[in-house]
C-alpha cells in the first residue's frame, strides 16, 4: 500500500480511518505520525469506529496504552501514545507484543521506537496541507496530507476501498457494480 492523500475536515479523517479499518486484520501494526494535533488520535477514532470497538478512544494522558475490546467478535483495538517514551525499552515495557498477534495495534507517535514489534507494519504521516485557497489560518477546518505506506509482504497489493459508504460484500447493493470490479473472491 502507497498512497498520498488530502483529507480536508475532521469528519473525513474519521472516515479514512473506518476505510482504513475494513482492511485491518489481527497482527497489523500501525504507526501514526505527524505533529500534535495533526489528527492521529481523530484517525484512531475513525479506525475504532469501523472496527466496531468499545470507545471512547481519547488521547491517552496518563495511561499510554489503551485495550478497546471488539464489540463485534473481531479483533481489539490497542491504541498507544508513544509520545512520552524515550526509547524501545520504554516500549518494550508497554507489553504491546503479547496483544500484537490476536489485535490491531495503532501507535501514534511511534516512528523510530516500535517499528521492531512487527516485520510488518504501515506507516501514515500526517501534516498540515500547504495553504491554499480553501484553508489557511483562521479556517476551523484545515486541510491535511496523508501518506499511507505498507512495509513488508503484508502490505504488497492491499489497498484502500473505495470511499463513501461501499456496501458490505455478499449484500445486495454489493452484487451489482462491486461484484463486477471485484478480483473474483468466491461468495
Ligand atoms: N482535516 C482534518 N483532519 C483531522 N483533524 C482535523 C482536521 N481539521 C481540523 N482538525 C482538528 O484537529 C484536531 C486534531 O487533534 P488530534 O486528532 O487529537 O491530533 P493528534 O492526535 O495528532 O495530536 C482535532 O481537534 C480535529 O477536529
Ligand atoms: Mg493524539
């Protein structure tokens, strides 16, 4: 997975991150990075949302990392901030390597201290758009890049789905036009 993307408000952030979730799977890990208030914990909330995880998912304060449990029979949630860690032995007591396998696992912050936990792992940057016509100061919406970019077989081929409300495979809506552009999967 390589993609560049512009994400323009709040709300659509929260919906990269449920586009993002349909194609987690227990073991993946997740980095975040970019500024305070770039909007990785707004993405994690988006990622919580579409995986159907018991909430709230805040941005953690004391409590570094945190276990949102599925409420839907799949994978928990981990969500760590890495921000007050100094080093990978720092992370390493965060235990996250016993939940890695059977859960999702999402670190903002994380850029040089977690990328040991997993060969696999998907990087998402995340920075103020440059300034143009529809954002600049003053605008309570700010535009923001987005750069999503898998390492390790994982990753090689897996891309987002479409956005807006696809509908789920197998459903009705789904048997027309999606079915068609779909890659062959049995049904
Ligand atoms: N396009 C956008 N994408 C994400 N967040 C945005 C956007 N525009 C404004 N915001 C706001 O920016 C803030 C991001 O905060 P947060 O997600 O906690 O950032 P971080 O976790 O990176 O510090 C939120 O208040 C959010 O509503
Ligand atoms: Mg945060």
């Amino acid at each position: 997975m390589r993609e560049d993307l512009t994400v323009a408000t709040t709300g659509d952030m929260l919906a990269l991150g449920r586009r993002l979730a349909a194609v987690l799977l227990p073991g993946d890990l997740v980095v975040l990075s970019g500024d305070l208030g770039a909007g990785k914990t707004t993405l994690v909330q988006g990622i919580g949302a579409g995986l159907g995880v018991r909430g709230p998912i805040t941005s953690p304060t004391f409590v570094i990392a945190r276990v949102h449990p599925s409420l839907s029979g799949g994978p928990a949630l981990v969500h760590a901030d890495a921000y007050r860690l100094g080093s990978p032995a720092e992370v390493d007591d965060l235990d996250l390597d016993a939940s890695l396998e059977t859960s999702v696992t999402v670190v903002e912050w994380g850029g040089g201290l977690v990328e040991d936990l997993a060969p696999d792992r998907l990087d998402v940057g995340i920075a103020l758009a440059p300034p143009g016509p529809d954002n600049g100061p003053g605008l309570e919406q700010e535009p923001r890049t987005v750069r999503l970019e898998g390492h390790g077989a994982r990753w090689e081929g897996v891309g987002l789905p479409p956005p807006g409300n696809a509908p789920a495979p197998g459903s009705a809506a789904a048997s027309g036009s999606a079915a068609a552009s779909g890659g062959g999967k049995a049904s």
